[in-house]
C-alpha cells in the first residue's frame, strides 16, 4: 500500500490496511467499513531471491551514498565497491529490489539483476 491516507466514506476516520504484507484491502476501526481484494499483485507473492549486480558507476559522492545504502556498508567499502565492479551490492525479494533498481537506474547507476527481472 502506498503511504496515503484513505479516509472512511462512512464515518470519515483513517481507514487501516487488513494485511501489513499484501495490499488486500481496508477497514476502518471506528465502523467496521471497508473493501477488500482477491488480486495480489505477483511481484508479492514472488518468493525468488534476486541479486542485484553492481556493473558501472560514476565515482561520485552522491553515487558512492547510494551503493552504501544499498550494500549497507560504508562509505570507503561502497567506493570500493564501484572500483571492483561488476560486483554483487544486494540480494533480496523481488519487492526490496524493484524499489532499488528504481532508486539505481534513477541516479545512471548501471545495474544487473539475476535471475531475469521481470518488473
């Protein structure tokens, strides 16, 4: 779900998710009002682990801030990190990598995702 407030069309309290892991539905706490889905979108029900590999970047501050974030490492390791690429900076759930790969290609970070990524 999106971090967007939905407000209740009923009673006009924030509506809440039914599920934190599945963008399934609504329901709010005050009325018992709300809606609910059968679609799951499958990129969350994909139970594959992607690797996410590093394969060229400008050494720049703001591109050596990224790769750190996304390596969860520091400074000094995500410039040598950049320095050795092509080289692995995450493996993780489809979810997780979509959002990187979009902060990544957003910043000219060039990146390879194993196996095919089909998001």
């Amino acid at each position: 779900m999106s971090d967007d407030i939905v407000i209740c069309e009923k009673c006009g309290a924030e509506m809440k998710p039914l599920s934190d892991f599945y963008p399934i539905g609504m329901t709010c706490p005050n009325c018992g009002w709300g809606w609910a889905t059968t679609y799951i979108d499958p990129i969350n029900l994909d139970e594959n682990d992607y690797r996410m590999i590093l394969v060229s970047s400008e050494n720049s501050l703001s591109n050596i801030k990224l790769v750190s974030e996304t390596a969860n490492c520091n400074y000094v390791e995500a410039k040598k990190l950049i320095e050795k690429a092509p080289v692995e900076i995450f493996c993780g759930k489809a979810v997780e990598v979509k959002t990187i790969k979009e902060k990544l290609e957003a910043a000219n970070i060039e990146i390879r995702i194993e196996p095919e990524f089909p998001y």
